[in-house]
C-alpha cells in the first residue's frame, strides 16, 4: 500500500465533504467505501485480474461514449490512457475498498471511477480532485450502470483467470 505525505484535498458528495490524501487517486466515495464497509480483510487490489476487468470495462465504454461524441478526444485519450497503466498493472494499490461490501459493487465500482479520472486528470495536466475536466460520475462512468459494470468486470477478470488455466490443463492433459 502507498504511503502518503499527510496533505489532502478536500472533496465533497451529497453527504459532506472529507479530506483526501492529496496522492491518492482514489477520492470521496472510495473513503466512504472504507469508512463504511470494512467487512473483511480482502482489499479489490488483492485480485488484479479483476481490477484490471474493470479497466477493460472503462476502456470500451469510454470508447463507446467517445464514438458516441458524449467525450471530447482529450478527455477520451486521457481515460484510455489511465485504462491501459491499470491493466499494465500500475495503480492497483489505489483500490483500497474491502471485496465483501454491501451496495451491491457500488463502492468497487466508484474507486474505479474516481481512479480513472484522477490519473485522467493528471495525464491532461489537471490536479486530482479538478472534476469539471474529468468527473469519475459524467466522464468516465458515463453510460453506465454499476448493475452492468461490476458483472462485466467479473466476467472479464474470470476471462482472463481461466485462460491462465486452460494452459495449465492443456499441459495436464499433454502429459
């Protein structure tokens, strides 16, 4: 887990405002995720094949909503960017929030969000937390539904999880 200098930035929801470590790129809903769901001891960066199932799920809905012009190029390049460090395994210890939650993958699906547009904002030259330019809710989740989103992200991770064992049984079978 990364260790953080002691600044924040303050972020707000519907809820209130709260102080975010200034590094993180994770905001609000992931704090509240932790603050309010801290059920078990498995953390979403514990399953990398599922973190980056939800990379791959932002990547085509970006795409989508690109093509669909609800993104601008800058914004659409900038998320897919973020998308492709994730599933090339960066940014994986900013997915903090407990596997065993209620809200049904609301939280998982937010720290994805908030993730995303952080570094997206970063790679367009933005501080963190500068949601006008890039907004985890308008930008990146566009389009979605978590109802859709979290199964997707699933189904991918497990994808990708039985290729590696398809291999595996293939080499069983083999010998």
């Amino acid at each position: 887990m990364k260790t953080y200098s002691g600044k924040t930035r303050t972020e707000s929801d519907l809820i209130g405002a709260m102080e975010v470590p200034a590094e993180a790129l994770y905001g609000v809903q992931t704090l509240r995720g932790l603050e309010n769901f801290p059920i078990s001891r498995f953390h979403l960066y514990d399953y990398p094949a599922f973190v980056n199932g939800l990379a791959v799920t932002k990547l085509g809905a970006a795409k989508a909503n690109w093509q669909l012009g609800l993104l601008t190029d800058e914004q659409y390049k900038a998320i897919a960017q973020a998308c492709e460090e994730i599933l090339a395994g960066r940014h994986h210890d900013q997915f903090p929030v407990d596997m065993i939650q209620g809200g049904a993958g609301t939280t998982t699906n937010m720290n994805a969000n908030e993730v995303i547009a952080n570094r997206a904002l970063q790679i367009m030259g933005h501080e963190a937390g500068e949601y006008q330019y890039c907004s985890p809710n308008d930008h990146v989740n566009c389009s979605q539904s978590t109802n859709d989103a979290y199964p997707t992200a699933i189904h991918i991770g497990l994808y990708t999880t039985h290729q590696e064992l398809l291999k595996h049984l293939e080499a069983l079978v083999a010998s």
